[in-house]
C-alpha cells in the first residue's frame, strides 16, 4: 500500500524552497529598512522592495528613501498608535520594527486569506475584498474588522438578511402570499 502524498498547495517542493529563500531575502531587508528609517511605516518599505528587483534591491530602497523620501512616503510616518510596544523591543530586539502582520506573506497563505474572506463575505463584491486585502497585506485578523463593517452596510445584505426572515416566516407559517406573512 502506498502512502498518499504530501500536500503541497499546488506548488512543486523546489518552488516553495526558492519562495521561503525569496521570502526570507525581502523579510530581513524589510527589518533592515525599518532599523534604518524607523518613523516609516513598513507599508512603504513593502512597496519599494516589491517596485526593484534584483540582488541589489535593498540599495536601491535605501537610495530612493534618502534622495525622495517625500515621494515614496507620502504621509505614510510612524504615529503614536502605531509605534512599537516597548516591552516588545527588549524581547525580539529588531524584530519588533516589523510586525509579523506587516511582512511579506507566502502566495498560499494569500491564497488561503483571499478564499476564505470571498466564502464568509458572498455579499461583497471580490474587488472590495481585494483592496481591503490589499490594504491590510492580507492580513486576515486586519481585514476581517473591516469587511465586517462594510458587508453590515451593503444593501446586499439587508435585502438578504430580509429574504432569510421571510423565508423562516414562511417554513414556519407554512405556504402563503408575503401579504399573509407580513398583515
């Protein structure tokens, strides 16, 4: 009898090492790039490591953050909110300049996010999950709240949320016009 084999979420094994390896590169220029400009927002740094390519990225980031710091910024600065936790920074020392929701994610942990959120919110539309997605670096803790408040105004859902009722009204009523359910 055989074993069945190993799942590998669609990717060969070389794949998902050269993407961990890819992974870990952008990861660790990431950490560099916050220990180097620690009032930019990681968002910013994710955005100029994904623009350059190459083994030279990390230069070229830091580069572009000193001759156009305002361009690539753009607002985007560390606030009081959104500083790191001090108690943190003795604990994992560098590390905490990144959070672990603002690095660079695997392709099936995207996956995996982008599946779930379109199955529990049907009643958005998938582009407003994707810039929300996009927004939160699918971060699925992040995007969750707000997909949450957004669905809660959609019109889909009231007329859904109305059509359920109804229907309950009318399993538990039996047979009937909407006029009998509703008089």
């Amino acid at each position: 009898m055989s074993t069945p084999p190993a799942r590998n979420n669609g990717h060969k094994p070389s794949e998902q090492d050269g993407e961990e390896g890819h992974l870990a590169e952008l990861n660790e220029s990431l950490s560099i790039l916050a220990i180097i400009f620690p009032h930019v927002l990681p968002e910013v740094f994710r955005e100029l490591l994904s623009t350059f390519d190459g083994d030279s990225r990390l230069q070229i980031a830091v580069e572009q953050l000193l001759k156009h710091q305002d361009a690539w910024v753009k607002g985007r600065w560390r606030t009081a909110t959104t500083e790191p936790r001090p108690e943190a920074n003795k604990a994992q020392g560098n590390e905490l300049l990144v959070a672990a929701e603002d690095k660079f994610r695997r392709a099936s942990y995207k996956w995996a996010t982008r599946s779930m959120l379109y199955e529990e919110f049907k009643v958005l539309s998938r582009s407003k999950i994707e810039g929300v997605l996009a927004e939160e670096n699918f971060c699925y803790t992040r995007a969750r709240p707000t997909l949450q408040k957004l669905a809660s105004k959609s019109w889909r859902n009231s007329f859904n949320n109305f059509l359920l009722r109804w229907r309950e009204a009318h399993r538990v009523f039996g047979g009937g016009s909407l006029d009998d359910i509703l008089a």
